[in-house]
C-alpha cells in the first residue's frame, strides 16, 4: 500500500521548574503578571502527529509519505526522519514561519504552562493530494491527521473527488470544529479514528448517532486506553460487528505522549501487509507499549527479534509467525 499521512509537523520544548508556581504569584498583582523562571532541564522532541505516525510505519518496514507543512527550521527533523524510512519530498516548506512549536513549563507539582506556536501549519491548508499522488504514481489510502483545520477540510474534500480511500484522525481539532465541518470530515473515511472521549465528543456534535456513523464510515476504530482498541463495522445483513483487542502489557510507564499515533502507524501497517483487522489492532497495540515506555513519541527502537518476542507472549506464536514473515518481506 502507499499511504499518505498528513497532519501536524511540530518540535517539543519541555522545561522543568524546580519550584512552584503557585508560590511566585501575588494575588494583589495578577492584573500585571511579569515572570520569568530559571529552569533546571530543557529537552526538544520531535513530534507532530503525522511525523509520528510516519516513524513508527518506517519502523515497521513501509515508507510512508508525509504530508504537512513545516520551517525552514525542519532540515535536521528531515533527516531524521528520511533515516526512519520517511519520504519528506511532499513537505511544504514555509518562506516565512518557523516549523510548529511546542514551548512547555512544568514545576515541581506537575502543573504546567505552555505555549502553542502554529506557524508553517497554517499554511498546510495550501498543499493539494493530486500531485503527491501523481508523484508516486497512486495512492492507496491518506490518514488525516489533526492539522490546521482548513488543510483537514480540503484534503478530506479532495480525496473524495479523486476517489482516494482516506481514515479521518481528527484527535485534537475536534474541540474546536463546529459539528457540520466534523461531518465533512467524517463522511465516506473507511476508517474513522477516535480515543473513546473523542468518540462521544463527535456524536453530541454532529447529532449522530453511533448507527447512524456506521452507515457512514467503513469501520469505527475506537482506542481504549489500557483496556485495548474496539473495532466496529455494519454487516452485510445490517448487523453490527465488534472486535476487541487487549494491550500488550508494558514493562515500564514512563510517558504517554504519542501513543495513539503509534496505535495508528501500527494498525495501519497491519493492513498494507494484507493482514486482518485483528491482526493489524495487536501491531497497532504493542507498537503503542513500545512508545510508552520510552519517554518521547519517537524515542523507541524496534528490535524485531525483541518484537516477536513479545508479540508471541501477548497474541500468540501463529500471530507472531504472521508478523514475522511480514517483517522479513
């Protein structure tokens, strides 16, 4: 399969405070804040949500196309990434703004200050499919990814145009799109991707309901946290059937951060191989063990004889046979 993911490209700056910041504010003068805090640590991490699905496909054996718009700043990012088995030659590079950023201070309690800075992402909203497909001679599915909300609208419109199978990922954005434009979104994916909160969160804003998406994706993706992923999808006799896959026990917890991208780059795997839904949900969930317990959504390695490994003791030795001889292909 060629697949094409877009969505947001973006660098982490995370800073720790050793202090409080409750204990640096003055009730007296909140009206006229000026702060500033000597920090402890500094780490910049790559991120974005259609680099980290990207990376961990590369991981996996594919090259998937990455779709986004980024900085003059993103050339070490590239490298990166085109290291990882990514093909970056359908980044749009912005003449004027920095690559998306990430800028985070957390104290000592754990809260956090932050900043967001869209930069080069506004102008994803400029990129079209057609070209991209045309470059690598045919697209087999794009994943919109969360991403300026005008670029998701326009890529999901253009798909349907072309006739070009899409999964609609819409994550983040849904907090602040309306409920007709998460309709257009939503509309003829073949396969919609959601975390459970998300999944409710896109029923009250549309007005539909959990039939009535059914009858207009081709299968609802639903990650549940510890508890796996659940995959729904109308039968052919207008039943509904649901397959539920546990998650691959971790070793160790050590940040959350990515792992809903790695379910998705997994998953996504799964299917290019030609394998089933089930198969391809327990690729999705132990490449999701594997980023949560590394600190970083692109920290983790991929050591196949460690991944069958362990693919054997969560899903079974016929099941990891089957990865197996995908791995080596």
């Amino acid at each position: 399969m060629r697949v094409a993911v877009t969505g947001s490209i973006a660098t982490d700056h995370l800073m720790s405070f050793p202090g409080r910041f409750a204990e640096q504010l003055v009730a007296e003068q909140l009206h006229t804040v000026s702060l500033s805090f000597l920090v402890d640590s500094l780490e910049i991490r790559r991120g974005g949500v259609a680099p980290n699905i990207c990376f961990g496909m590369g991981k996996l054996g594919l090259r998937p196309i990455l779709v986004g718009s980024a900085g003059e700043d993103f050339g070490e990012y590239r490298s990166w990434l085109e290291r990882n088995n990514v093909d970056c030659d359908s980044v749009r590079i912005s003449e004027l703004l920095h690559t998306a950023r990430f800028v985070c201070t957390t104290d000592a309690d754990h809260n956090q200050i932050a900043s967001f800075y869209t930069g080069a992402m506004a102008e994803a909203r400029l990129i079209e499919i057609g070209p991209i497909a045309a470059r690598v001679g045919g697209l087999d599915l794009v994943l919109i990814g969360a991403d300026d909300p005008e670029a998701m609208l326009r890529h999901t419109e253009e798909c349907r145009e072309r006739g070009i199978p899409f999964a609609a990922d819409p994550s983040q954005q849904l907090a602040r799109m309306a409920g007709e434009d998460i309709k257009r979104l939503v509309d003829g994916a073949r396969y919609l991707f959601t975390n459970e909160y998300e999944a409710a969160l896109i029923e009250q804003k549309t007005g539909w309901d959990a039939e009535e998406i059914l009858r207009r994706v081709g299968a609802r993706v639903v990650t549940l946290g510890a508890q796996g992923v659940r995959i729904t999808r109308r039968t052919a006799d207008g039943g509904v059937d649901v397959l539920e896959v546990a998650t691959a026990k971790e070793e160790t917890k050590a940040d959350p951060t990515g792992v809903g991208d790695a379910f998705r780059a997994g998953f996504i795997a799964g299917l290019s191989w030609g394998a089933g839904e089930e198969l391809a949900a327990q690729v999705g969930c132990l490449l999701a063990t594997l980023v949560i317990e590394t600190v970083g959504p692109q920290e983790y390695d991929l050591r196949r004889g460690r991944f069958l490994e362990r693919f054997a003791v969560a899903y079974g030795d016929d099941a990891a046979g089957e990865v197996a001889r995908s791995l080596t292909a």
